[in-house]
C-alpha cells in the first residue's frame, strides 16, 4: 500500500482529517517500525521531551512552531505518551506524530501512555472520534495495536530516566524492564502497568495504592533509591495536569513536563518542553507555548469530553 508521509504531514497541517487508506498505510508502516524498538529506549542527547498532547492538534502545532524554529528535524524529540483523548483531533494528533516516527525513525521517539490503551480510550473520546470520521472501529483497533508496540519507557546518556507516568515497587532496576511482554493490551496492575499509571506525592514516604484505581503513589525515598541504583540524575514523566506547565518534585530529581497547553480547552494552564542539552549553560531548559490562538485552528468537532481527569 503506497504511503506519503510528507502529504499526510501536509494534509493535517493544512486542516484536513486523515483519509481512512492514509491511516491503514501509516499504522501498518508504523508497527513495522515500532516492533523493531527495545522496551526500553536508550537514546543520547541533545533532545526535547514533550508531556501529554490529548489530541490538541492545534497546540502541538504551536509546540514545534515555538521550540525548534529551525524545523522539526533540527533536534531529537521524545514524547512520553497520551497522544489521544480529551482533545478533538485525537487520530490527527498521533497520525501526524506518526508521521513524523517513519520521516524520522532515528530523531523522533513515543513512548506509551495509559491512554494508549483500550480501556481507557474506549471511554474518553478516541473511540467516539473513530467512529465519527470512519463509520466503524476499525482504524480505533488498529491505532491500539500500534499502541500495544509502543516502547515502555526511555534512558537518555545513562542519566535521564524517562516514563509516562512514574516509578514501580516491581521495578528496582530499569533494565529489569526489557523483559516485559509490552507487545498487548496494558493490563490493570503490575510492573508495566505502575509505570503508565503512578504519580509522585510529596507527602509520603513509602508506596500507596493510587487513587486513580491503577498503579501507586511514591514518595521521596522511592525516588531517591530509584536514582542511586540505577545512576539516574533525573526522572522525567507527564501524566498530571501542571498549571505552570512543569513541576519539580523531591530536590530536583523529578519533574513533570506537560505539553497540553489550556488543557481540555479550559484550564487555563501553561505547556513546556523540556529541552536536554549538556554542555550549554542551561543544561535543563524549559521552554514555554501557549495555545494556538483561535483564528489560526480549525474548528473543533462537536463532541462530548468526560470532565474527570484520568
């Protein structure tokens, strides 16, 4: 099956929904790549690492346009997960970031939130979206199995540890995650699980089940084990709304980078990058985009958002 990616990159900068043949060739394509990637990606710097999108098309826009005015192929790019629901172009979101993984399978990098999953974007608004723009569910099977081959986490020069969501009691020792069957459905607890679905808490000091039904709360002294056994630096992670757009936890050994600028279209939050470059004087820079400005977006597609923030 013919694909052009630099037409479909083209097509859904210019407003127009991804053609039911484009997505078919651009999944299948993506699979092939994506099922040569490792569990755990071990990549080298210099590199922009990107939280949540949630199908806010418009905002990723303004996320390339701010950061890398040089073009999108002037840096290495990592993004740690949820590319669908929420937003009202979920499968233009992750189809132009797919786009990009075969344009640039060594520079562009995804790896899996815990909305990259059935049971999750069943509920949230990928699955309605699908089935609006094709008239069936089977681009939404599709796109899920390329989700099931999405990498788990990333290690950036043996120093950054990067994941959607955070830490697990199962995983002392990150290599220790190569051996996951990632390759399936995220189940509903246990290592892989953990890593999509945690959070951090500043208020204790030993693991808790979440509150989100999914993974744990850890603590401080998780975090610091974490590093001191593994010889990480830093934990980079998304998966929580943060209203200036970043969050630092436990004396900088954490932080929560979040791209999804006015979240859900009425948040009114603020969206960085974090940009990793060793060797300039700024070695961590957060770089700052606002939400794309109402006569430069297509409008939205009506359709129902769930208020609660999975």
């Amino acid at each position: 099956m013919d694909l052009n990616v630099d037409a479909i990159i083209s097509n859904i900068r210019n407003g127009k929904l991804i053609q039911e043949h484009e997505a078919i060739a651009l999944l299948t394509k993506l699979q092939e790549i994506l099922f040569t990637e490792a569990n755990i990606l071990e990549l080298t710097s210099p590199i922009t690492i990107c939280g949540d999108i949630h199908g806010q098309l418009y905002d990723l826009f303004q996320l390339f346009e701010t950061t890398t005015p040089k073009g999108v192929s002037s840096t290495k790019w990592l993004f740690m997960g949820d590319y669908v629901d929420r937003g009202r172009f979920s499968m233009e979101t992750f189809a132009y970031l797919a786009a990009h993984k075969i344009k640039y399978p060594k520079q562009f990098f995804l790896l899996r939130g815990n909305h990259e999953c059935r049971q999750v974007n069943q509920k949230y608004g990928f699955y309605e979206e699908t089935l609006s723009n094709f008239g069936h569910s089977g681009i939404w099977s599709l796109c899920n199995e390329a989700f099931d081959l999405l990498p788990v986490a990333a290690v950036i020069d043996n120093k950054i540890f990067s994941v959607h969501g955070g830490l697990s009691p199962s995983v002392i020792m990150y290599q220790s995650a190569y051996l996951m069957d990632r390759q399936d459905e995220l189940p509903s607890s246990g290592a892989l699980c953990d890593l999509l679905w945690s959070d951090p808490d500043t208020d204790i000091n030993s693991w808790k089940e979440s509150p989100r039904g999914a993974g744990y709360l850890f603590g401080e002294r998780q975090v610091e084990e974490f590093c001191h056994n593994n010889k990480i630096d830093l934990i980079t992670r998304s998966h929580q709304l943060a209203a200036n757009g970043y969050q630092w936890y436990f004396d900088d050994k954490l932080i929560t980078v979040w791209s999804a600028p006015n979240y859900m279209y009425r948040s009114g939050n603020k969206a960085t990058v974090l940009r990793y470059e060793p060797g300039q004087a700024k070695e961590y820079n957060l770089i700052f985009f606002d939400f794309c400005p109402l006569d430069k977006r297509k409008m939205p597609m009506d359709v129902t958002i769930s208020p609660y923030f999975l």
